[in-house]
C-alpha cells in the first residue's frame, strides 16, 4: 500500500505494539510472561508474515521494538509510526516542549534518526494548532519526520490544523488514527479517545475519503466485541467476556445485531467472525489500515488473508445495518 510521504510501502496492517510482545520492566501496565528471547522469536516470525511496519507511542512499544530491530539489523527497514503528547497525571502534554521532548526520546528508544509517521497521541483544545503545526512541520523539513498526523483528535481540529498548515506554507495532517470498526461506539471508553463510526461520524468519513487521509484504525476488534469470541445470542458470556470499559464502549443492541450479521457472513463465506469484521475495514472507501496487536501469529494471518477478501457493496452496508 501506497502512501504519500512514506519511503516504503506499507502492509494491510500495523502491528500494534501495546501487547506481551513488545512489553518489560518499564511499561508494568501491559503484563508480559515472555522472555527477551520469546519476544524476539515471535517478532520474528511476524516479519516472515510481511509485517515490518509497527504501531507504537511514546509510553509504550519503543524501547523493546527498538532494542528488536537493532539486535536483528533491521532498524532503516521497518516502518513505524509513534505517537507523543499523551497526558500524564498532572497535565495534558500538548505543547511543543512536550512534542519534540516526546520525539527525541522515541528516536533514542527506537535508536533511529527519522519516524516515518509520527502522530499527537491526544489533543488539547485549549492549545492553539498556530502553536503546535510548526513544530511538526519543522521536523518533516528537517528530515526526521516522513508524514505527520493525529490521534484521537477531533476531525473538527484535524480540519482546523490543515487549514492553518495550507494557509502558511506547510504540509499538515496526512494521516488519522481514530477508533474505528464494525462496532460503533456509543461513548468513550478510555478518556480523550476518539471514535469515527456511527451515522454520527457519516460526514467525517466521507470528508477523509475525498481528501485520502489515510485511516489507521486503532481496536479494529472494539476490544473483542466482534471477534467471535462469545455469540450474539449469548448475552450471559459477552458479559463474562468484555472488560467494564468495552462493556462502557459497544454494549447496545445495534452491536449485537452487527455481529450476528457478521456470524452469517462467516458461515456464507467460510471464515470466522474477526476475519469478516477486519474485512469489513478493508472493504470501505476509506483508505484503512488496522492497527492489531496480540501474539498469535496464526491471528495475523488470518487478518493478512481478510485484506484479500471482496465483499460486495450491500454486504458492507448490511453489516453496518445500512441496509
């Protein structure tokens, strides 16, 4: 896949870094029983699968990522995108001190001189894009960023930033990277999160399209709602499944009825119910690459298989109830 600003080609999917796999001692939130050496081998065999290019942020993935791709000399091959600006405890972060502190230390842990993307993780509306765009700008002219773009920003100041950029001479925002998937999300799950689904967003969507930003859609799965891990009829082990904040984010009947027409669309196509949602991704006329983590390289390839799948135009509207 082919995008503007980029060195390198991009595969259908990011690995997403937030996982066991990329995780140690410095992130304690995201639990890992791997060793080093388990790690290595599991990104090993991703990157036989083709899947060179990684989903990170400056509060997670970096350091092990980094500390990967040096043992195996593979540091100019991958493509990565990371993030900078996330909040801490005591302030929200977006500010130029923040970015280019943010950005520095990412190319220390990923032990490179460029980001082929690099995003702001959260926004801060209060922050003037006047105060922010030119930093990034900066950087890309500077060499040491391929594109920029946003997390979790609202597509009102996503616009507002590209118009800034236009009028002064700059590139701008050239990628997102929302919640998007076949479950919509009723509310936020995480706090500053931003969501593009639902007939809510319908005027976001068709706006990134005519303008081909590139969407990469982070919880293609919405935190396993449509991953086939519990039926739609059983409402008792959805319950036992998702986590209270994924229950926060997608539980509504409009859900449950998109993933029983997920379930029919597997039996008729012969593939399971993930396959079908991630296909559905793939199948919009949005510019989509998920973002996916896990370490199960037998899930990647059923995801690699899912880009290559076709549905047709009504089964795309029928699964998100359109029709």
């Amino acid at each position: 896949m082919k995008i503007k600003g980029l060195k390198k080609e991009l595969p259908p999917i990011l690995v997403g870094t937030s996982s066991a796999l990329f995780s140690d001692e410095m992130t304690p939130w995201i639990p890992t029983d791997l060793t080093k050496d388990q790690q290595f081998d599991a990104i090993d065999k991703l990157w036989d699968l083709g899947l060179y290019a990684f989903d990170c942020a400056s509060g997670y993935g970096e350091r092990v990522l980094g500390e990967y791709l040096q043992d195996r000399g593979r540091t100019e091959e991958a493509v990565i995108l990371t993030k900078g600006c996330h909040p801490n405890f005591y302030r929200k972060r977006v500010t130029p001190f923040d970015l280019l502190s943010d950005f520095h230390d990412s190319l220390a842990k990923l032990h490179r001189e460029y980001i082929d993307i690099y995003m702001l993780h959260r926004d801060d509306p209060e922050v003037p894009v006047s105060e922010i765009i030119p930093v990034l700008d900066q950087l890309q002219k500077e060499g040491r960023i391929g594109i920029y773009g946003a997390s979790n920003w609202s597509m009102e100041r996503f616009r507002e930033a590209n118009a800034f950029a236009a009028g002064n001479g700059m590139d701008g925002f050239r990628a997102v990277s929302p919640h998007y998937s076949l479950a919509h999300q009723i509310d936020d799950c995480w706090g500053g999160g931003i969501s593009i689904t639902g007939p809510e967003h319908a005027e976001d969507r068709k706006w990134l399209a005519e303008h081909q930003i590139p969407v990469f859609a982070y919880s293609a799965m919405s935190g396993g709602f449509v991953s086939g891990k519990f039926r739609s009829d059983d409402r008792e082990a959805a319950a036992a499944f998702l986590s209270e904040l994924m229950k926060k984010g997608y539980w509504a009947d409009e859900n449950f009825e998109r993933l029983a027409r997920a379930e029919k669309l597997a039996d008729q196509y012969g593939v399971s119910v993930a396959q079908i949602a991630m296909a559905w991704l793939f199948n919009q006329d949005l510019q989509v690459i998920p973002l996916q983590g896990g370490k199960s390289p037998r899930s990647f390839t059923q995801t690699l298989e899912a880009a290559k799948m076709k549905l047709k135009p009504e089964e795309v509207r029928w699964l998100n109830l359109e029709d």
